[in-house]
C-alpha cells in the first residue's frame, strides 16, 4: 500500500522535500499546505533583486505548474493548518481532515514584532511575503515619501536601507545592538559595511532603542537617548521567531524551534522539521543544537528527510551557509564563525574583495567573503573535510588559496 506525505510549508525546505522525495522514487501521494495564495517563491529575492526590479515575479518562482502537475504534487494554497493530532495521524485544514503516513513542518519563520507602543492609523512595514515586497516598493518609491526609519541592523533591515539610499531616499538606520548585523560578523566587518552605508548617506544609530512610534501627519521615533526621529515611513526588520506553534500544541518537543535528531525527526516518530522552525544537532556547531535561517539549510535537510522516508536514512552534516547583497559588497559566509579565537583577512579590504578566515583551536571553522565567490566555494569544501590550511600561506595572498 502507498504511503502518504503531507508537508505544511511551500518555502525553500517544503518545495524541496516533494521534488527530493519524487527523485527519491516515493511513489505514494504528497500534499503540500501553505498560508500563502501565491504560487510558491523564493524569499530571498523580496529584498534584493524582485525588490529593486531586477528580477521579476516568474523569474522567483520554485517551479513551474506543470511541474506540480507532471510530479503529481498536491498544493492547497492560501489555505491554513489549524490543528495536527499525532496519535491519529492526522491534520485538520480550513477545506477538511486529511490523514498522513509522514508529516513534514517546513513552516519557517515568522517577523518579529516591535515590543513598543505604536499609535496612529497605520502600521510600520514588515517584509515577509510577495505581497508584503510589492507594497514596500509601492511605499518606499512615492514620491512624498523622502526620510525613511529602518528599525534593525540585520541582514533584512540593511538591504532595505541600502535600496532605499540607492534610490536617493534619506535613510536612518536604529540598531539596538552596538554594530551592524553583530549577530553573526566580528567588529572589522561591521564596521566596513558602516562605512558604505555612511558612503551613501546612511544615519547609522548604533546602541539606540526605539521606545515609542506615533504616527501623526509622519512618524515620529521616540528613542532611547530621548530624541526623535521623524520618517515618512518605517520599516521594521527585527529579526524573526520559528513557525512551531501547530507542533507544540500537537505534543511535540519545542523550544527555540521544533526540536529534531539527526535525521530532523521530531520526538514524533514518522514527523519531521526542516528549514528555518528545525531546532538541529549541527556538527558545525561543536555538535550543539541551533536552528539555521538559510536556503542552505532548509534545502539540504528537505533533502535529507526525503532519503529518510524513502528508506535510506541520511542524518543532515551539511557546512551552513548565508549571503547578503547590499550595494555593491556581495557578502558570502561559510561555516558558524561564533567563538572564534583567530581570524586571517585575505584580499584587498579597501577594493571591496578580501575574505576572513576564522579559527578555533587552531581549526578552520568559517569563512566570510566579499565579492570573493572562488574564497567561498572553496572554504565550503575545507569546511566540510574538517582541514585546515596553512596560516602562514593563508595569511601570504601571494600564495594561491588552493596552495595553502
């Protein structure tokens, strides 16, 4: 008898896991739910390339209809997942029951929310969806709108800043963290993509809170150090929190994320988390547990469960890796660079080509390049291979990085 999958999620991981299940051989039936009406896109290009127009809405697309069609994969869209009862296998949807052999939650993430009273008739934008990308540009392009507040220096804030300011636009930047995106680049780094934000007349506020938003005729920013700062619109980027509710509530163990094993299976037998929600066991991570917010991740753990359900267990060791464009610095990480104890640059710093290579105990474990897409790819093999080059030849850009 054939068995069943049914995926809640048609991100990155969930669009991954029916296409790697179909070129696994599963032959049995694949149901994908998604909250979102619109066919199933990448997110990534909403705030860089489908925000500034250089890529169009085909061209973000995962996979064309007849695809879905020809691989006999069921997509209910716009259509929500209210309830999963795990003893009984089943799921209760907005159109019915369905039942399933394998569950997969590939429900991603979800925006954070500003903590702070908000008054006025409108709300600050998010960036989430399509939908939410389209009504930015529409907001950000008018005309009347000249002073914009971005709330959050991280990868999502700073990209939107950085269209904004290309656009000609006055842009200021609050950040709650002493230096841009801290969370995952070490000071030098930061501090050179300030330096081209400031180039193109960005106001970074570092160290700062924002206390209260009150929209009158503008928005007006109420800030920590006791000013005020004034925009025509505000967008918000403040990080994200992991889609886990429908599990936590079906039983299944949760913290920050839904907690999986090797194999990205929940405490659930038969249930599976990948992508953004999945709380992992990372070998990358000194072994320790860490939820992962990238294409990289959610692709490879699909992947992986989708050999899992078909037989051929496949635990997931795959070297995560992140990107960010802003301007012209096209920023390419490999590995998880946290607790470093050395670091190497490499390049030409001031031309906007050079890498960082970081140690722990004398062992390579990430690497972060810019506009050094060769750096990248092959730290990625190094990483994965557990070696380690040279540091004097690393350290010496005479010597080619495949010699170190």
């Amino acid at each position: 008898m054939k068995k069943n999958v049914i995926i809640i999620g048609a991100g990155h991981a969930g669009i991954q896991a029916a296409a790697s299940l179909r070129e696994e051989g599963f032959e049995g039936s694949i149901c994908i739910f998604s909250e979102d009406a619109d066919f199933p896109y990448q997110k990534p290009p909403l705030s860089k390339g489908y925000l500034d127009g250089s890529q169009q809405k085909n061209s973000i697309m995962f996979r064309s209809e007849a695809w879905y069609e020809n691989n006999q994969v069921e997509l209910k869209l716009g259509e929500l997942v209210d309830k999963v009862d795990v003893s009984q296998n089943t799921v209760y949807a907005t159109s019915g029951v369905y039942t399933f052999d394998f569950l997969v939650f590939a429900t991603g993430a979800y925006n954070r929310a500003l903590p702070i009273p908000v008054t006025g008739e409108d709300q600050p934008l998010y960036l989430r969806t399509m939908n939410d990308s389209d009504y930015l540009k529409v907001a950000l392009d008018q005309e009347n709108v000249q002073d914009i507040l971005v709330i959050g220096g991280g990868f999502i804030g700073l990209e939107i800043a950085a269209y904004a300011a290309k656009s000609g636009k006055k842009v200021t930047v609050v950040e709650y963290q002493p230096r841009l995106m801290q969370r995952v680049l070490p000071p030098m780094l930061s501090e050179h993509f300030a330096a081209k934000h400031k180039a193109y007349g960005v106001d970074l506020r570092m160290g700062v809170g924002v206390q209260a938003l009150n929209q009158d005729s503008r928005w007006n920013a109420s800030l920590s150090t006791g000013e005020t700062v004034a925009a025509d619109q505000v967008v918000v980027g403040i990080g994200v929190l992991p889609s886990q509710n429908l599990a936590e509530q079906a039983g299944i163990k949760c913290s920050n994320g839904i907690e999986v094993n090797e194999y990205c299976e929940t405490s659930a037998a038969g249930i599976y988390a990948i992508g953004d929600c999945a709380l992992h066991p990372n070998p990358f991570a000194g072994g320790g547990m860490v939820r992962l917010e990238s294409v990289q991740n959610a692709v490879d753990q699909a992947k992986a469960i989708a050999s899992t359900i078909c037989g051929k267990p496949m635990s997931y060791h795959q070297v995560p890796w992140f990107w960010t464009h802003q301007y012209n610095l096209k920023l390419q990480m490999a590995g998880l660079s946290e607790g470093y104890d050395q670091l190497i640059v490499r390049g030409d710093v001031e031309g906007d080509k050079f890498s960082v290579f970081y140690f722990k105990n004398n062992q390579l474990i990430a690497v972060d390049s810019i506009n050094k897409p060769a750096d990248h790819l092959q730290a990625r093999k190094w990483i994965q291979a557990s070696y380690t080059p040279d540091v004097q030849k690393l350290a010496d850009d005479s010597i080619k990085l495949n010699e170190c």
